[in-house]
C-alpha cells in the first residue's frame, strides 16, 4: 500500500473548517483504493505569527518541501491587518509561493448543471461554461521592485522578464492542447510596456503550438466579456493581479466563490488550495463551503499524485451531492432541498 505524505496547512479564518473536510473526503476515497495518506500539520498565517511571531516558520517550508503535495485552506484576517507588512498572513503566502516556485496558477471555473440557477447571471450565459485561468503567480506586481510607500506616496511595480512569461505561456499551452485548444491572453498592451513584452512573447511561444488558436484581450475587456459572454473562453492566460481580478470574477458565473479549486504547479511540490480567502466574517459558524477545498484535494490527486480515478469519484461525488439538492448557506437561497452545514456537506460527500 502507498502512503502519500501530505502538508497540511490550515491558516486561519474558515481554514481549518474546510480542510478538515477535505481529509474526510481524501480518507474516505482512500479507503476505497490501494493507498493512505500521513498528514503533517504545519502552520502558515496568523496562526503562525502568533505563536512563532512569523506568519511562515522555516519548519512549514521544509514539511512542505519534503512532502508530496501541499493542500492548503486561506489565510489572513482583520486582527493581523494593522502588522507591518512582513509580518502580516498574505506576505507569508507570497513567500510560501516563491520558495516552492509554483509559478502557475490553474484555477478552473465550471458551472455545474445543478447550480445554474445559482449564478449571477442569466442561466442560458452560464449553462455549460467550462474555462480554466492559467495565472503567473510569483511575479508581477506582487512581487516586483521597487515597492513601497511614505506618508504620502505608494508603489509597486509590474515586472516581467521574458524567462517568466514564456514559462507561464508554456503551461497554458499545453493545457489548451489537453481542452478546447484556444488560449486567450490576457493583458493591458495598450497602455503598459510589460504588456508589450507579454503579448510578443506570447505570440512566440505559440508558434510552437500550432494547433492553438491564440487570441489577446485587454484586461478591462476581459472583465467585461467574461460576464457578457463566458462561453468564448477556453483557457485565459494571465499575469498575476489581473488573473487574481478576473478568477474571482469567473468565480461568480458558477454560483459562488466556495465552489472553486485551484492548483498552483509548475515546480517539484505543488500547494492545492480553494481560490477563496479566509472568510473571517463566517469563520467558527459552521457554515462555510467546503466544496473548493475538496475539488482542491482532487485536483491533488490528478496532478500530484496521479491518482485520477479517486479524483473522478470525488468529481462524481460533489456534482451528485449537489444534484441531490444539498446546498450550504452561500448557494441556499436559490433552491435547495436541504442546507447543510460545513461538515455535513463534507460527510455526504464523504459517504458517496
Ligand atoms: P483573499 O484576499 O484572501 O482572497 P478576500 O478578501 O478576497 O480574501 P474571501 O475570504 O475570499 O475574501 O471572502 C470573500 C467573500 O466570500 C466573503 O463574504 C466570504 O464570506 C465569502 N466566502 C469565501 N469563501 C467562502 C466559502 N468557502 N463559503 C462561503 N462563503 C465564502
Ligand atoms: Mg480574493
């Protein structure tokens, strides 16, 4: 029997919530195959600020580098937010990211059948979206120099070399072979000069893909055409901070925002995490979705572990929880048979 070693980061808010729900599920789907897995619970955060006075201890790096995959909750909330900014949760994250160099971002975004009443949109705009937002994570704005801010003054800066970019291009490229072969890029080449750079390197990269059909769109378009339209989407190829907007954005066609999963790969260990933050106005309530998290821990197990039938039954598990009508409060109010709590949703799923 195999044992997959897994780090465990809970964080802080809804985060422990949602990932004790995702070990349900992951123990269960276990049970049913040839392999186990062995937790180690680290702690990243504010959590880890509190108690080590760092929100990323060197001991959840390494826990993290000497497993096989990385499945994460949220971090962050309003009681860190006045620490200087090395200090604070998110800064922890960015680091975690960047000592792993998990580079791309894979945040998928479909509608469930059952839920299409659930989206903000009409149902006939959302019914069958099945997109994927390749994001670079660990550059950008979010990461370039110089930063900072005085009394009177704030900045940050968008960097991209041209190694950065053709890697991220690559990822989203062999994806799109694997989907719809269509990548749309994303960027803001009319008016910033990293933009330039990104859609030339881009269009270089693609001529190695010549099944591909490769399109470019401004962000702002984007913005507008993901609502208008989501259906013209295969896979949206995007910097950092616009794919950060523009994957909350595709959040909303399925319904909400604790539905989604994300992987984030591109390096040897790979951190599997809900796109949702830590939801501190619904933390300690039970009453959080934990479904990101568990389609989070499947993508694990595609990606990480090569497990792909036990992530299928998960797959299959969620849509027929949902399609039996059980619902947790952020999709209740459109038509469920039955709101569930947090770890009631976890359990159905669980016992499927
Ligand atoms: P971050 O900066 O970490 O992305 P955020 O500020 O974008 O965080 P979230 O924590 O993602 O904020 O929460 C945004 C809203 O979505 C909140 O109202 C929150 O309650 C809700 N929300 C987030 N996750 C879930 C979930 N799993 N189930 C239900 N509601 C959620
Ligand atoms: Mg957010």
């Amino acid at each position: 029997m195999k044992t997959y070693k897994i780090a465990l980061i809970k964080g802080d808010g809804i985060g422990p919530e949602i990932i004790d729900e995702a070990t349900k599920v992951l123990d269960a789907v276990a049970s049913c195959f040839d392999f186990d897995f062995k937790y180690e619970e680290v702690l990243m955060g504010g959590c880890a600020y509190d108690e080590t006075g760092d929100p990323l201890p060197q001991e959840t790096i390494t826990a993290a580098l000497n497993s096989d995959a990385v499945l994460f909750g949220a971090i962050g909330g309003e009681k860190w937010d006045n620490l200087p900014r090395e200090k604070r949760p998110e800064s922890g994250l960015l680091r975690f990211r960047k000592e792993l160099g998990v580079y791309a971002n894979l945040r998928p975004a479909v509608v469930y059948d059952e839920l299409v009443n659930a989206s903000s949109l009409k149902p006939e705009v959302v019914s069958g979206v099945d997109l994927m937002v390749v994001r670079e994570l660990i550059g950008g704005i979010y990461f370039g120099e110089p930063k900072g801010r005085d009394e009177n003054k704030g900045w940050n800066t968008m960097v991209y070399t041209k190694d950065e970019i053709v890697r991220i291009a690559h990822n989203a490229f062999n994806i799109a072979m694997e989907r719809s072969k269509r990548v749309c890029s994303i960027d803001k080449a009319n008016v910033l000069d990293v933009s330039q750079l990104w859609r030339e390197t881009v269009e270089e990269v693609a001529k190695e893909y010549p099944d591909v059909e490769l399109t470019h769109m401004y962000v702002d378009n984007a913005a507008m055409q993901l609502i208008r339209d989501p259906k013209q989407f295969d896979v949206m190829l995007t910097g950092n901070i616009f794919g950060d907007i523009l994957s909350d954005e595709a959040s909303m066609l399925s319904g909400s925002i604790g539905l989604l999963p994300s992987a984030s790969v591109g390096a040897k260990i790979g951190v599997y995490e809900p796109i949702h933050g830590s939801a501190p106005d619904i933390a300690g309530q039970g009453i959080a979705n934990p479904i990101a998290t568990i389609s989070s821990a499947s993508m694990m197990l595609r990606y990480a572990l090569g497990e792909n039938e036990a992530a299928d039954r998960i797959d299959a598990a969620v849509k027929r929880a949902l399609k039996e009508g059980y619902r947790t409060q952020d999709l209740a109010q459109y038509d469920a048979k039955e709101v569930c709590s947090t770890s009631e949703m976890g359990s159905i799923i669980a016992n499927y």
